[in-house]
C-alpha cells in the first residue's frame, strides 16, 4: 500500500529529478523484477502540437510461467495505455490491448509498428534527450519503476542499426543519371 503510494509520488516528481530517480538511472536501462528483465524503455519524441507518444520496451521472462503486462503509468502527464497495431484493409490501425503476453522463458519487445505503451490527451512535449519514469505493472512480478530514455522522432528502435545506415553519403550522386528513388 505505501509502495504504491511511493511510486505515485515517484511519478509526480518526474520532472524535477529527484534523487529517487537519480538511484534508478544506475541500473544502466536494464532492470528486473521477479523472473522479468525489462530492457531499454524508450519513447520516441514528438512534435510540439502531437497530442499522442508512445513507449517501447523489450522484457524477457527468464522463469517457467508466462506472466502479463497488465498496465503502465507515466511520469509524463498523459492517459496511459497498452496498444497494438493491427492492419485492416491494408491500413495500420491502433488498438488497445489488456494485456501483453510474456511467454515462460520467452520475450516480447515493444517496438514500433507493433505493440506499444500509447501516451494519449499529451499534456507535455516529449522531448528528444529527456527521460522520465514508467510504472510497468505486472499480474504475476509486480510494479516495477524503469526510466525511459527519449529518442529521436526518426528512431526505430534499439537492436540492429538500420538508423545508421540511413546517414547520407557525401560526395555521391552528384554525377550520377539514375533516378532511383532517394
Ligand atoms: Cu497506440
């Protein structure tokens, strides 16, 4: 009961810097709890005016029983949400999900174009370099606190380097005929 009031409180002084959250930031992005090791929880930045983000996460089960990510609270003032992004009719569409399966001694990674933590009625901008605290809540391990490291609005995620290889190369095309598109 005082634990869930704490990380309340936790929540609420997101944007202050507390030194609660200075104490969670050692853990390097990886944090566990119970059987679940919760990796890089990111979130994309937005723009000024966008009303909605969205958090990623990868959480691997390291036990012998699935468990579930029932819900998420933001230290970003918003109505947070889990969703899914399904395609209807060739269009990609948003849906909410109760719950996100952690298959026993599996993973599941929250990514873009896929499931995702929705930030909806965005009071704030999410800002590229910020960070800020996300209750992941659990039904079988629990609450668990991870702090959530702001990208880029191009950034695709972590794994692989496919952002990298998007740099453009100086020096080529000026000669070139092709029309191959950019
Ligand atoms: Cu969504």
């Amino acid at each position: 009961m005082f634990k869930n009031i704490l990380i309340g409180a936790v929540a609420m002084a997101a944007l202050a810097h507390s030194t609660v959250i200075a104490d969670t930031m050692k853990a390097m992005h990886t944090y566990k709890i119970g059987h679940l090791v919760i990796e890089q929880p990111w979130s994309r930045a937005v723009a000024k005016s966008a009303k909605t983000g969205a958090g990623y996460v990868s959480i691997k089960n390291t036990g012998s029983e699935p468990d579930r990510l029932i819900g998420a609270t933001a230290g970003v003032p918003s109505r947070t949400t889990l969703h899914n992004n399904i395609m209807r009719d060739n269009m990609m569409m948003m849906r909410r999900v109760k719950a996100i399966e952690v298959p026993a001694g599996g993973s599941v990674t929250l990514k873009p174009g896929g499931l995702h933590i929705m930030f909806e009625k965005l009071h704030k901008q999410i800002k590229q370099g910020q960070s800020f605290p996300l209750t992941l809540e659990f039904s079988k391990a629990g609450k668990v606190e991870v702090m959530v490291e702001v990208k880029s609005l191009g950034h695709r995620g972590n794994g692989g380097h496919a952002g990298h290889a998007m740099k453009p190369m100086k020096g080529h095309g000026e000669n070139a005929t092709s029309s191959h598109p950019k």
